[in-house]
C-alpha cells in the first residue's frame, strides 16, 4: 500500500512541477500568447 501512495505523492509532484513550468513560461512569454497587444 504504501508503494501505490508513493506512486500518488511522486505523480502529482511531477504534474505540479510540469504545470508550474508551463505557466511560468507563458507568463515570461507574454507577446507569444497576445501579439496584437504590442
């Protein structure tokens, strides 16, 4: 059991990590998502 909660735990962390990648790049590449603002 604590094999599968280890698994759970490492997952989500994963996607956090993956997630808050992904916004930190579009946040630090704002032109990209809205060219027409410039």
């Amino acid at each position: 059991m604590t094999s599968d909660y280890t698994t759970a735990i490492a997952g989500l962390i994963a996607i956090a990590v993956v997630l808050t990648g992904m916004v930190a790049f579009v946040l630090s590449r704002p032109s990209d998502l809205s060219p027409d603002s410039r």
